[in-house]
C-alpha cells in the first residue's frame, strides 16, 4: 500500500474507519476494508473510499450495483487526480467488466437462459418461465 495516499486519505476523511482484510471492499456506512498489496491497489482503496463518499448504503437490485459501481469509480478518478496517482483506465474498465459478466450470468434464467428481469423487491422473473 502506498503509505502516502493511506496517510492523506486518513487525514481527509477521518470519519471513516479502515481495517485490513483478504480484499478491498466497502462495508456501509463507513468502513473501508484494506485488501493485500496488489496492482491497483491505489486505485482500489480510492474506490472503496468513494463508496462512502457517495454515501452508498444496501442495493435492492443488481442493476443499482452496477451503477453504484459507476459512479463510485467515477468519483476514484476525481480522488485519484487529487492525489496525483495513476488513472489506469483499462483497469476500471476490466473491474466494471467483472460486475457486467456477474450481472449478465446472475439474469439468465435458470430454466430457458432468457435474460430475466429484476423487481425492485430484488427477486427475479422470467418472462418466458413466468408468463408475462
Ligand atoms: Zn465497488
Ligand atoms: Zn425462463
């Protein structure tokens, strides 16, 4: 980890709490979970960050993940010009992929492989299976 960033991004948000884990991720409202040295992992913290920035709390449905996801990289990039790290666009877009490829396989229906939709309840439902 870059002690620098992880120094300045403690002092600009000292509300936060920071803990180590296996991986980098989010837990609302405010903790960010310090994965392992890895590439990116500058970025990663700085997305994780956003999330609670942007005050992003449960999802219902896969899709308000995949916009939270977005957004939350959306707003790494103003974090990252800030710090002056490294915007590696090919890695946002391959991390944005992995949610797209887990969003496409988490829709497919079961059953007949039609994409299915989601209500905003989360549940899923197929439009063949189910006959609208
Ligand atoms: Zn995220
Ligand atoms: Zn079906």
């Amino acid at each position: 980890m870059n002690e620098r960033l992880f120094n300045q991004v403690r002092n600009d948000f000292p509300d936060f709490s920071f803990r180590q884990g296996k991986k980098f991720a989010f837990r609302p409202p405010t903790t960010v979970i310090i994965g392992p040295d890895e590439a990116h992992d500058d970025l990663l913290l700085l997305h994780e960050v956003s999330h609670a920035v942007l005050k992003h709390r449960d999802f219902k449905t896969n899709i308000e993940r995949l916009k939270m996801e977005s957004e939350a990289w959306e707003k790494a990039k103003e974090l990252a010009n800030k710090y002056k790290i490294e915007v590696d666009e090919d890695f946002i877009q391959d991390e944005l992929d992995t949610y797209r490829d887990w969003l496409h396989k988490k829709s497919r229906c079961p059953k007949c492989g039609l994409t299915r939709f989601q209500t905003p309840d989360g549940l899923y439902h197929c439009p063949r299976c189910e006959n609208f």
